[in-house]
C-alpha cells in the first residue's frame, strides 16, 4: 500500500518504522521547524528528523488548505493516510485523497480521552486501564469509526515518559491489523460509551493543589512529567522558589495529618501532608538547580525543609 504519514511527536516513529518496512511510505507531512531549547535554535521535529535519516520525503505545510498541497499529496495517489499525533485537523477536501481514506492511531480507549492530550490526561485521571485506538479519520476530533482497539494495563510505577514507549510500541501491530481491515472493506463500529475531552495542558496544570489527596497528587505528577512539570512553592532565605516534583508515591491513602502541604518528616524520605494522605517525594529539583534524588536534595536543603509548607 502507497501510504502518507503526518505526525509530529516521537510517538510516532514506530509506526513510521513499520510503514516502511512493509509499505510504500510516500511521504511524511509534519509540523513546521519551531525553536527549541534555552537558545531557542530553529530545529526539526523528532518526526521530520527521522524522515531526513531514512531519505522520505517531507513536507511541512503552513496551510493544509492550500491548493498547493492538495495537489502535492494527490500526486502521490496514495492508499491511505496514516496519522499519528499530528496536532491539527486535516480539511475533508484532504481526506477523499486517499483511496482507503484516513486511519487515525489515537493513544487512548475511545470514546474516552479525545483531543490532543490522551496520555497525560489517561495518568492525571488514575486510569489503570489504556490501549491504542485505530479509527477512521473524519471531521470530528477523535470521534471516526474504530477498526481495532489493543488494550493494555498502567503499572502505579507508569509516568508519561515510560507509558508514551510501552503505546508506542503496540501501536505498529494495531496499525497493521487495521489496513487489513479496511483493504477488506471493514467499515469499523461507532463509538460507543461516554466520551470525554483530553484537553491540551496549560502552565498552570502543573501547579499542586496540595488540598488534593495524596492520590490525586501523585497521579498529576505522573501525567505532567514530561511538561509542564508539577511543581509548588517553598519559601527560602532567598526568597520564594518553585520547586517541582519530578516524581512521587503515596505514602498514605487516606488520612489528616497537618495543614496540606506541610512536611511532616524528612527521614528517611520526604514526606508531605495532604488533603488526605501523605505523598513522598522522590525527584525534584529547586529552581536554578539540577534535579536530584530526594536523599541527595535533603544534603543541601535539609535545613529549608524543616517544618516547611509548600504551596
């Protein structure tokens, strides 16, 4: 099969390795070159990065309704559009394109969690459950016909990171499973059960409500890791710092232990009180500092942390 990918993220490099072997990969349409890191240097995608090391042709539209490359990926006559956290929406003039239409590869049991932030939002929301979705691509967001869904478990250990590789990784199988469907002629099932919206995260998400449970902190800290990262704020001898949690465990479920956020105990971990429960916290890092291990932190904060409450 002819096939033209667009995506952005790392996620979905797998999916491009199995397109190649198997497939005709055309091309890959991705997402214009942006500035990246403290410098801000203009630098390529993960995904256009890939394209370039493996000699396919990329493309990087600033409009998809550009009469410029409506003609461009039809002159590829391509069998299908694979998608694969892209970012935007793809006009239906686009869509007719392909012979066999669009395959959407989504990172969550639809109905639940559509929009751009599945992932995230599956770990914030203490899912134990997740999968990977293949649907048909029309003008909703995330609401097409599913061909095949793969479920798989979330281990309390699970962060962004770790649980973004083990859905990348079953991703290619599924992707398989449904071209074949469709060159079949399966037509997929609607959707069925409640939908909600993974809403894309904002700054602000990342901020600790430390009135939450310990359950509901940890699970934040999983799903934020990556960006914006949770994070509150100490008061230091050199005035208020944030501080941000790279990752946590609950220490307590349930239970009162103090005012949420004071720390109550800094041996041998450190221990922070909750709207019930406890959390410890086993990463962070203090602003204008590396990241450390909470055993390495407490050598040179130990005295900032004594009876500190964090907000």
């Amino acid at each position: 099969m002819k096939i033209v990918f667009f995506g952005g993220s790392d996620f979905g490099i797998p999916c491009l390795e199995y397109l190649v072997a198997k497939h005709v990969l055309c091309a890959v349409v991705t997402s214009p070159d942006r500035p990246k890191g403290r410098h801000l240097r203009i630098l390529p995608g993960p995904v256009k990065t890939w394209a370039l090391a493996h000699g396919v042709k990329t493309f990087a539209p600033s409009h998809l309704d550009a009469p410029d490359t409506f003609h461009l990926l039809s002159s590829f006559a391509p069998d299908f559009f694979v998608i694969a956290s892209y970012g935007r929406i793809i006009p239906e003039s686009l869509l007719r394109i392909p012979a066999f239409g669009g395959l959407n590869v989504h990172p969550s049991l639809l109905p639940k969690f559509r929009g751009p932030a599945p992932m995230e939002w599956t770990l914030i929301m203490g899912e134990n459950i997740t999968g990977i979705s293949i649907i048909i691509v029309e003008k909703g967001v995330d609401t097409g016909n599913i061909i095949i869904q793969k479920e798989m478990p979330i281990k309390p250990d699970d962060d962004l990171i770790s649980l973004k590789l083990k859905l990348a990784a079953i991703a290619p199988e599924a992707l398989d499973q449904a071209i074949e469907e469709r060159i079949r002629g399966f037509k997929g099932v609607p959707q069925s059960g409640l939908p909600s919206y993974a809403r894309k995260l904002t700054k602000e998400d990342g901020h600790i409500n430390w009135k939450r449970s310990s359950v509901e902190i940890a699970n934040l800290v999983r799903g934020v890791v990556a960006w914006p990262g949770a994070f509150s704020r100490i008061h230091t001898p050199h005035g208020t710092k944030l501080l941000k949690i790279r990752r946590a465990s609950v220490a307590q479920t349930h239970g009162s232990y103090g005012q949420p956020g004071t720390i109550v105990s800094l041996e041998p971990d450190i221990v922070v009180a909750c709207g019930d429960g406890l959390l410890r916290i086993e990463q962070l890092q203090i602003e204008g500092k590396k990241e450390l291990a909470a055993k390495e932190f407490l050598h040179g904060y130990h005295r900032i942390l004594e009876n500190a409450c964090l907000r």
